[in-house]
C-alpha cells in the first residue's frame, strides 16, 4: 500500500510524504502506482520549475518514497502558486484513493 501524508501549518499544505508501492499488480504493470508516481512528481515539478521556489524534494525509487516539504520562508507569489499546486495534488490523490482504497491511503495533519 501507499501512504501519502500531507502536513499543513495552518491552511496550506506544506509537506507531502509518500512511502511504498501500492501493491496493485507486478512491477512495471502496476497502474496505480504509476498514477500516484505521476501526480506527485507532476505537483513537485509544478513547485520547482513552475513556482521557482527551492523546496526539499527527495526520491527514493526502491523504497517507493518521495518528500517534498516547502521552506519556511516563501514570496506571497510563491505561497499563492504552491497552494494551488498543493491543494490540486491533494484533490487528485483523493480522488485516485477513492477507486483504489485498498492500495492508497491519504492522510492530513
């Protein structure tokens, strides 16, 4: 299964956590997976490249984990840009957790 935490420091998501494969089907067929990876790397590259901001973003493939945690001081732009990206993830991981309940668990705190 994988779980994926969003922690918020008031309103706004500030770190996403990703660990472990889903578990949907054998390596290289697992849709799911694919889906997860896709949405979070997309949302990272969003905050990175996108928005610009210099972010915490680790990968580890074997481990099936990703971190991506905002820095604590951010423009009012950068702010604005990754609530929107953030809250997108957040919106289409849930949606995905809906289908697949079995293999994805989101969590906030």
């Amino acid at each position: 299964m994988t779980k994926i935490v969003f922690s918020k420091k008031g309103e706004d998501f500030v770190r996403i956590e990703s660990r472990g494969h889903a578990g949907f089907a054998e390596s290289g067929e697992d849709i799911v997976c694919a889906g997860i990876s896709a949405l979070l790397q997309g949302a990272a590259l969003g905050v990175l490249k996108v928005a610009g901001v210099k972010a915490r973003y680790e990968v580890k493939e074997s481990a099936g984990s990703l971190l991506l945690e905002l820095p604590k001081e951010m423009s009012e732009r950068e702010k604005r840009d990754c609530k929107v990206i953030l809250e997108t993830l957040y919106l289409s991981v849930s949606d995905l957790q809906k289908g697949y309940s079995e293999f994805i668990s989101v969590e906030v705190k």
